[in-house]
C-alpha cells in the first residue's frame, strides 16, 4: 500500500518532469524562431537582372613565345545591375592578369595589379594601355600580327554568379615603347 506522503512525492516529481520538459521545449522553439526570424532578416533576395554583357573590339599585342602581350578590350555593361570584372585570360597565355598602369608607354609608371574591376550597369569599361587594362603572360607560341587569339573574360552578376565571356582578339603590332613596367603593389 502507497502512503500518502510518498504518493504526493511521486505527483510533485511528475510535475517538475513536466515542468522541466516544457521548458526545454519552449527554449527550443525560441531558439528555432529567432533562428528563422534572423534568416528571413539577413537573407538576401536574389536580383532580377535584366539586359546582357557585351566584350568587343578586343586585340593583344604581338610577343614572342613565352612572351608578354597587352590586352585591349571594350566590356558593355548593358543590365540593370553592376558586374564585376574578375579576370582575362587566354589558352594562348600560361596567365592573365589585370592591371593598372597611368601609361604603358612611359617607362616610370608603375604597373599594379588589381584583383577586379567594377562595371557599372549601363556603362562601359575600356581597358587598354593606359588606365585599366590586363595582360597574358607566358604565352605557349608567338603572337603574330594578324592572328586571332581567345580571350576569356570572366565576371560576376550581382548575384554573385560566375560567367565567362569568349571573345576572339586580333593580334595588333606591339607599339613603340610599350613597357610592362615594375610591379606594384597589388590592390
């Protein structure tokens, strides 16, 4: 026979079972909402983009094999949204790199890479031997006047999503005193 005493004992450990178990729960679905609510807060909305991209009037300058060329391009932002340009390279070329250099044609201008560049909606970025511009480096055969080189460009939306661009550029004579200057600091 259960006594009085131990029977209420039974009942009131019962209840802080409970009790205890509701509380855990509760500071789990807190725990869940404040985790959804943080989501839906922080979360960001992919972009409707609309319009294209466009690279034209490409050309690389002539260099020998295992040579240096510059690269000259026109890139047409044509969508609603900013894109970033994230690099230039080729098949043709061990490495690409895009740079910075005020004038390629005078010999003090240092030459400094740059890891991207910005490309507003509806605009268009010209790189070229002077200002912005990219480079291929170690390029696996002779690039002769008159021949036609691939060139990758690729960017990213601003959705963060990757594309490349292939664009076919016409090799061009190298022009007096172009120079590839010393490296700079990387920005």
């Amino acid at each position: 026979m259960i006594s009085a005493p131990d029977n209420a004992a039974g009942s009131s450990a019962r209840r802080w079972s409970a009790v205890a178990f509701l509380a855990i729960a509760a500071v789990i679905f807190a725990g869940l909402a404040i985790a959804i609510a943080s989501h839906a807060l922080f979360a960001t909305t992919p972009v409707t983009l609309t319009g294209t991209v466009r690279v034209a009037d490409a050309t690389v300058t002539q260099a020998p094999g295992d040579g240096v060329s510059a690269v000259s391009l026109r890139f047409a932002n044509h969508m609603n949204h900013p894109v970033e340009i994230v690099s230039v390279s080729s098949p043709e070329a061990a490495a690409g790199m895009l740079q910075y250099d005020q004038d390629m044609l005078v010999r003090s201008d240092p030459l400094t890479e740059v890891a991207s560049l910005q490309a507003p909606a509806g605009r268009v970025v010209v790189l070229s031997v002077r200002g912005y511009g990219a480079m291929l480096m170690a390029t696996h055969q002779a690039l002769v006047v008159n021949g036609r080189v691939p060139l990758e460009v690729a960017w990213v939306d601003a959705n963060g999503t990757h594309h490349v661009s292939l664009v076919f550029a016409r090799v061009v004579a190298r022009p007096a005193h172009l120079h590839f200057g010393s490296m700079g600091t990387g920005t």
